[in-house]
C-alpha cells in the first residue's frame, strides 16, 4: 500500500522511519519545502505544495495512494483542512497524527491567547521584554509593539519586525540551560509560544524564573478525522488497514 505522510514535524519523521522495515508499504513523506535542510526521513520524500485541496486529491490518485497520514504541525492548519477534503474527495482513509499540547505544572503562570493577533493585545500587561518562540511567521502581529523583543525562529522572519527585536535563527532541540541563560541574558519578563506540544525546555526555564508564559491556542482540528497522539499509534493504524 502506498501512504503519503504529511511531514514537517519529528512525529513525521519518526514514522517514516518506524515504517521503514515494512515490505508491504510504500511511504513517501511531504515537505512544504519551506525549511532549508530538513532531516530527511527513511522511505521516499517530495517538496512542495499540492495546489490546494484539489491539487492534493489529484496526486492521491494519481499515485494511486492507499492512506493518508497528516503529522503536520498542530498549527499548520491550511494544509490539515486541505487534506481532509482531498481525502474524502479522492475515498482514501485520513489519520492525523498530533502530539498533546502541553499541561500547566504548579509553579507556571500561563496565559492563553486564540492568535498572534489577541497576543500582541495582552503581552504589554504581561512584560517588557518578551522572548517570542511563536516562528518567524507571527513575528508581524508585534511589530507595532514598544517593548524590547528577543525572538527566536527557525528561518529569518519576513518584515515588519518590531522596531527592538534581538532576533536569534536556530533549530532546536534546546537544552534547558541553553534556555535559562537565554531568559537571563536577555532579562526576559515573559514568553510567548504557541502550544505546540512536545519536550519544552523553555517552559521550564520560564518556571523555574517565575517568568509568566503566554500560550497561542492550537487552530480547531478539521472535524470528524480520526487522530493518532504517537508515531507508534499511527503505525499500528496503517498496518491495520
Ligand atoms: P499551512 O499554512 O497549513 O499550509 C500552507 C500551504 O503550504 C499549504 O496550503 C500547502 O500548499 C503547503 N504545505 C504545508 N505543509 C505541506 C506539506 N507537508 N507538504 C506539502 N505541502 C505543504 O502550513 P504552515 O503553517 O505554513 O507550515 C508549513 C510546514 O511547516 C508544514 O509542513 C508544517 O508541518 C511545518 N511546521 C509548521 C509550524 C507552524 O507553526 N505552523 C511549525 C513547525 C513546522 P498547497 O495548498 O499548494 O498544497
């Protein structure tokens, strides 16, 4: 059976590389093809948009696929919607593959937000010197913000910035000292991040320094899709198809 993996995430990669040994699949794992460099997975890759829900539909059938797997980023939400039409368009079978978003542990001061844009509304009552983690993407939201920003993303951030931005471009994994010299050189008084799920390092830096935390909610998943929370519960589901 042949499976499209939507990828851009280590779930993504981990089941590629779990399916690896199966001789009864075939997986190819797809990139947005934004990212220089990723970390290529075992199985087959290809990069690059689909041309939307339709687009996608056609190359499901084209390649004659028989399952979906969508291990996209829990905010990549465009192409998460693009997938379930294009399955139930194309009759394939869709699983979406998400890790949990995070728990509060005693100790954190957390504050939610719905977006970028309701973030940038509540962050001067939280701080003022915020580190943004939310990727180079929302960066604009703070633009107009007179705070001193210390923002961390994976590729450089298209403008506009915020007028006092310190900008570091890394690809994680962090370690927790990395993070707590980070909140301490940069005098950080809260940090904004989206739920992204997944060992966080920087929350627990944050903790430890009683610096309070501002979370961006995860978009709604499509309806009615069917969800894995681990690389190993989708690969049972594909091998039970
Ligand atoms: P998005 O807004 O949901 O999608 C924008 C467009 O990018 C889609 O309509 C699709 O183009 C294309 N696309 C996205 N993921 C794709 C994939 N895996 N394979 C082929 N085309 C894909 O996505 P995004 O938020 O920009 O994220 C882009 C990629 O980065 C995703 O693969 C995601 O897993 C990864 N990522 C995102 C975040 C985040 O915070 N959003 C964080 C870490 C990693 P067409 O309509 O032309 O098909």
């Amino acid at each position: 059976m042949r499976v499209l993996l939507l990828g851009g995430t280590g779930e993504a990669r981990a089941l590629a590389d779990l399916l690896a040994g199966d001789a009864g699949l075939e997986v190819t794992t797809s990139f947005a093809g934004r990212t220089p460099r990723p970390h290529l997975p075992a199985g087959r890759v290809r990069s690059g948009g689909f041309g939307g829900a339709d687009g996608l539909a056609q190359w499901l059938r084209e390649h004659r696929t028989g399952a979906v797997v969508d291990a996209t980023h829990p905010f990549a939400a465009r192409i998460s919607a693009h997938a379930a039409r294009a399955a139930r368009t194309a009759g394939v079978p869709l699983l979406a593959l998400r890790r949990p978003g995070w728990t509060a542990q005693p100790g954190d001061r957390w504050h939610w937000a719905a977006d970028a844009a309701e973030a940038a509304a509540l962050l001067p009552a939280l701080g003022r010197r915020p580190f943004l983690t939310t990727g180079a993407g929302e960066l604009a939201a703070f633009a107009a913000l007179p705070l001193r920003f210390l923002a961390r993303t994976l590729t450089p951030p298209p403008p506009p910035l915020p007028a006092r931005c310190h900008l570091v471009t890394a690809r994680g994994p962090f370690t927790l000292d990395t993070e707590r010299a980070l909140l301490r050189e940069h005098r950080i008084d809260v940090l904004v991040t989206k739920d992204s799920g997944g060992p966080a390092p920087k929350l627990t830096a944050a903790r430890e320094a009683a610096v309070p935390v501002l979370l961006l909610r995860r978009p709604p998943p499509p309806p009615g899709v069917p969800t894995a929370t681990t690389p190993a519960a989708a690969a049972h589901w594909l091998r039970t198809r």
